[in-house]
C-alpha cells in the first residue's frame, strides 16, 4: 500500500514589524546618500566643510599617586559596566546605521551648500519683539582653503511699506569695517554678490602680502654686509584692509606701496633716511603687474 505524501512545510513567519520598517528607512537613507553623492562629484568638491576631529585632551598634571586611583576606578566601572550591559539585538544594529546614514547625508548637504558661496537662511531675533530676520551666509575660498565666513542679519520690509523705501535694512553683520555698505541698498542677490566679491579680493591681497613678507624675509640676512641693501629686509606689514604695504630694510629705507581692490600695485614710494629717493628702486617695485609679483621684480625670489 502507497504511503501518502507528506504535507509541504509552513512557510516561515514574517519579520518583526519594527525590523521591517528600519529596513524600509534604512533603503530611503541609503539612496539619497547616493544621490549626494554623485552631485558633490559632479562639483569636483575636495575640501570637506566638517572640521577635523579634536585632538585628545593632554593629561592632568595631577599626582601619580591620584593618577593610579583614577585609573583603577575607571577600569573597575568599565568592567563592571561590561558585565551589566546586554548584548545588542538587531534593532539596535539598525538604528545606528539609520543615526549614523542622517548624519552622513546632513554633512553632505552641508558641503554642498558650503560650496554654493552664498546661502539664506531664517533666524528669530533673541530681542523683543522678537522679529524673524533672513540669514545670508557668505562663504570665501582663497589659497585652497575656505576662510571663516561672513553673515548678514537682514530685515525685510512689510508687503505694505512705501515702494520709494528700501524693501530691507541691514539688522547686523559681521563684516570688517573696511568695507562699506553701499548707500541706498541696491537689490539684495546683487549686494551679497558684490561683498563676496570684496571679501574674496582681500582675501587674496591678504595672501600675496603673506607671501611678499615670507620672501623678503628670507631674501637676505640682516646685518651681512655682503648682502646688497635691498635684500636686507627688517619686515614687512600692512594694513587691515591691505591697502598699503609697508617694506622697511635694515639701513633705514622705508618703502610705502598702495595696492588696488584687484592687487594692483598703484603709487610706490620709497625714501630713506635723508629724505632720498630711490627712484629705480620704485620703478622696480611698481612695474606693470600686481603685488604677487613684487618679490620677483626685486630678486628676492
């Protein structure tokens, strides 16, 4: 007599409904980190917004005697913490790949905005009463690196103000003083265009000054009289907004250079102590270029 076949097997049951759902966020996340992705590489973005991470603090100049009993009481919690700690399930696993996928795409966003150069946010004024004012970050990238950036507290006018007034007041800001507000306000994408624009040129006249004093510094030694007296540079230094640079040399010459928005080397005018001027000495430092070219003009590199 034929044995009857065996029933097929239940089929096995479904996944918990919390494991379900953390798949289901997890898959979303891990998309749109993909998508961030491929638009910083269409950006050619290599410098990262986030900072580095904080060095370790150095130890406390602490006794060893209370060193050895930190330690010990450290080490006796951390083993003690071990053995009462229970081991970590599935769902735990999840939701640190879902906290540390919003934090990777919150940094990739970041970036991106970073490298936009300008952005608007909102902000609550902490003063009565209290108004919400628009945010205007601007960003500034020079000698491959980015600069602390500068922001713009700005209030807007009411739909009902007079049309013959500014539809906006600048609230506060954190713009060096060497750099004026234009008078009236024109349209605000223009004016944060127009003091990026500032910031990034100062920022490049501050680093062709950094470089110009680098080089005459190294030019000569102060004090070998086998050194001519145009490489014998005592310092060199300059103003805020990098619209003069002052040159002084060891034998008590002293050179003023006035430099343009763009870098352009304007009047230059060196004297020494007799009230002399070196004349061939100026044509040298003017030239027809720029102020990153002044340290070639006069040998000093």
């Amino acid at each position: 007599m034929a044995t009857p076949p065996l029933p097929p097997p239940p089929p096995p049951p479904p996944p918990p409904l919390a494991l379900t759902t953390l798949h289901d966020q997890l898959l979303t996340l891990e998309r749109q980190k993909a998508s961030l992705t491929a638009q910083l590489l269409s950006l050619r973005a290599t410098h990262p917004l986030s900072s580095a991470s904080a060095p370790p603090a150095p130890p406390s100049s602490s006794s060893p005697a209370s060193t050895t009993s930190t330690t010990t009481s450290s080490t006796t919690t951390t083993t003690s913490t071990q053995k009462t700690q229970e081991p970590l399930t599935d769902a735990d696993h999840l939701a640190a790949v879902f906290a540390s996928s919003t934090a990777s795409a919150a940094a990739s966003i970041a970036r991106l905005h970073r490298i936009a150069g300008i952005t608007t946010f909102t902000v609550r004024d902490p003063s009565p009463p209290h108004n919400t004012l628009l945010g205007v970050r601007i960003e500034v990238f020079c000698n491959r690196q980015f600069h602390p950036p500068h922001y713009l507290h700005i209030s807007l006018a009411p739909p009902d103000h007079d049309p013959k007034a500014a539809p906006y007041t600048i609230h506060r800001h954190t713009l060096p003083p060497f750099i004026a507000l234009p008078t009236p306000l024109p349209a605000l994408p223009t004016l944060a265009r127009t003091l990026r624009r500032q910031l990034t040129l100062h920022a490049r006249r501050v680093a062709a000054a950094t470089a110009l004093r680098d080089a005459a510094l190294s030019a000569g030694r102060v004090g070998d009289v086998t050194e001519g007296w145009e490489n014998r540079v005592l310092d060199v230094e300059w103003d805020e907004g990098v619209s003069v640079v002052v040159v002084r040399w060891g034998c008590g010459v002293g050179g003023w250079v006035c430099v343009g928005e763009d870098g352009g080397v304007g009047r230059v005018v060196v004297v020494g102590r007799a009230g002399r001027r070196y004349r061939e000495v100026e044509r040298r430092v003017k030239g027809a270029g720029r102020l990153e070219g002044v340290a070639a003009r006069l040998g000093w590199c």
